[in-house]
C-alpha cells in the first residue's frame, strides 16, 4: 500500500510546483492591487490559474471537437456495422476499431481534456485543503502564503471553507452552495450545448449519442453531490474552466460546425446573408466565382414569305396530292407552250 503512496506522491509532486507557481504569480500581481491576503487576490489568482491552465490544453481540446465531431459523422457507418454484424460480438468491435482507424478517429479524445485536468485539479484540491487545516505549504506554496491563503477571506468567509466545513459561517454555506449550483450548471450546460447545436439528427440515437446523454446527467450529478466538500477556492477553479469551455465551444461551433446540424444552417444563412449585404457574387461548388453573361434579347421572328407557285398547283387542293381522285393531276395537263404564253 505504501508503494502506491510513494508513486501517487512522486507523480503529484511536480503537478504541485506548477499549479502552485502559476497561482503565486498571480497573486503577487493582484496582491499589489488588493493585499496579501485578501480572498479577492487570491480568488483572482486561482482564476487566472484556470486561464493559464485551459490555454495550455487548447490543442488538446482541438483534438477532442475534431474527435467528437468525426464520431458524429460516424454513426451511420457504426449503425451499417451493428446491422451486419449484430450477431457477432467480436466482429463488430473488430471491424468497428478498423473504422476509426481508417478514418483517424480516436474515441476517447474526447475525454483527454477531462483527464489531464484532473490530477491539476487534485493537486489545487491539496495545495488549498492543506492550507486550511494545517496552515502548511506545498510546491511553491510556502507555510508562511499558505497561512495568507488560510486567513483569506471572501464575502465574509475563509476561501479555504467548504459547504461542510464551514466553520459556522453561514456566508461560507451561502458562498459554497451558489458556487456548487453554478459548477453544475455550467457542467451541464456544456454537454448540453454539443449535443443540442452540434451532433446531425441521425447521430442522437446511436451508442455514441447514448453515452454523451448519459455524462449529461450524470456527471453535473457527480459534481453537485462532491461539490459540497469542495474548498470554495476549487469551486472557483472548476466554475471557470466550464465558463471557459462554454466559451470554446460556442466559437468553435459557430465559426467551424459539423455537417447536418443546426449549428451548420444557422452559419449557411448568417453566411448568405453577410454575402447579399456586401453585394458579393455567389460562390459556385468549385470555388470559382459565377461569371453571368448578358443576354442578348430575342429578335422578332420575320415573317416568311409565300413561295411562288404555278397556275397547276394553285388549282390544286391544299389536302390534295397528285394521283389521288379529283386531283388536278388526273385532268390532262395543260400545254406547256400555253402556260408559258399565259406567264
């Protein structure tokens, strides 16, 4: 037991002088405004951890929308696969993994945002709950700023509280309670926001679109029961990075949005509509530029003129035609030297 002690503090150790320089980098420029000790600089400073940390994983979100947006576009294919090969388990799973790697598709990118930031957020967790109750530094946090940190007050109470250990302060539950309901919301309200704006119809019903239902309700729930004993400083930190996620993704899906979705129709129209207000020529498939050539306009039609015809084909019916009954071909043909004499 000891063994996996010793490893999780190795492994922590260094995640604990990051998070902890960030943090006190942050205080030093908002302690200069607001005091060393003031649980304003010190919320500031937590956020401004949350900035730092989420610019630092932007690459990695890239990956997870273009990972969650290919498996979107997936569904159809998987749901062919399950059709055919519905009976064999293993088949299916074989031939599903062949799919993904054909189309360079990682399943569980979408969770490597989540998962990295875990140990950071674990590591705050213990910088600030070690402040607290102890009054003890890690990483960079010396027992001297730890101490500032445990004193630090905000809104009438420690930063360093939670719901259940308040202390008594009924300002710290207050505080703790509205920031708990706020990490909730903001949790679930980003899973909400991918699937509703950003996931094509045929896409909702697949096991990829069961699985995001189900961290849609449960994970605010996981967060809202856990919230509870989390110090009101983590609380801050978990709060921005959904804020922050909102953000992301609302550019993300406006600007780049998958094929098929209503994210996808509303930038077509806001699209045409940019384009009839600049008065630009409508793109062709190609991406060349429609080119429109006058039309000449329609000339009137001239009236032709009737041939010239003989005396024999004047005389002659217009439903008539030589050889029938009646016609004048059955009569003896004038003689040629008199019809000249007569023209």
């Amino acid at each position: 037991m000891s063994f996996f002690v010793d490893l999780g503090g190795f492994i922590m150790k260094p995640l604990y002088y990051l998070v902890s320089a960030v943090m006190l980098g942050w205080h030093k420029l908002f302690g200069a405004w607001f005091g060393e000790s003031s649980g304003v600089a010190w919320a500031l400073s937590i956020i401004g951890l949350t900035v730092v940390i989420r610019a630092l994983l932007i690459p990695l979100f890239v990956k997870q929308i273009k990972s969650s947006r290919n498996m979107q576009l997936l569904q159809p294919k998987v749901k062919e696969l399950q059709k055919k090969y519905g009976h064999d388990r293993e088949r299916l799973a074989q031939e599903t993994m062949n799919l993904y790697k054909e189309t360079k598709t990682n399943p569980f990118a979408s969770c490597l945002p989540l998962i990295i930031q875990m140990p950071i957020f674990i590591a705050l967790f213990r910088l600030i709950d070690q402040a607290a109750k102890n009054g003890q530094g890690r990483g960079l946090l010396t027992d001297q700023t730890a101490k500032l940190l445990q004193r630090a007050e905000l809104f009438g109470g420690p930063i360093s509280s939670s719901f259940t250990n308040s202390g008594g302060h009924v300002a710290v539950q207050v505080l703790a309670a509205v920031l708990v309901l706020a990490m909730t919301a903001t949790t679930f309200l980003t899973q909400r926001q991918l699937m509703s704006k950003n996931m094509p119809a045929d896409a909702l019903s697949g096991p990829y679109a069961q699985q995001q239902k189900l961290l849609l309700y449960v994970l605010p729930l996981v967060f809202a029961v856990g919230g509870i004993a989390f110090p009101i400083g983590v609380l801050l930190y978990w709060t921005t990075s959904n804020l922050w996620t909102m953000g992301q993704q609302f550019y993300v899906i406006r600007n780049n949005p998958a094929p098929n979705t209503e994210a996808f129709t509303a930038k077509v129209k806001r699209d045409e509509a940019r384009r009839l207000r600049k008065g630009e020529p409508a793109p062709t498939t190609s991406g060349t530029t429609v080119v429109e050539t006058p039309v000449e306009p329609e000339r009137p039609v001239q009236r032709q003129q009737p041939k010239k015809q003989t005396r024999s084909q004047r005389k002659r019916g217009p439903g008539q035609r030589p050889g029938q009954p009646g016609s004048p071909t059955d009569q003896p043909l004038d003689d040629p030297q008199t019809d000249q004499g007569e023209k």
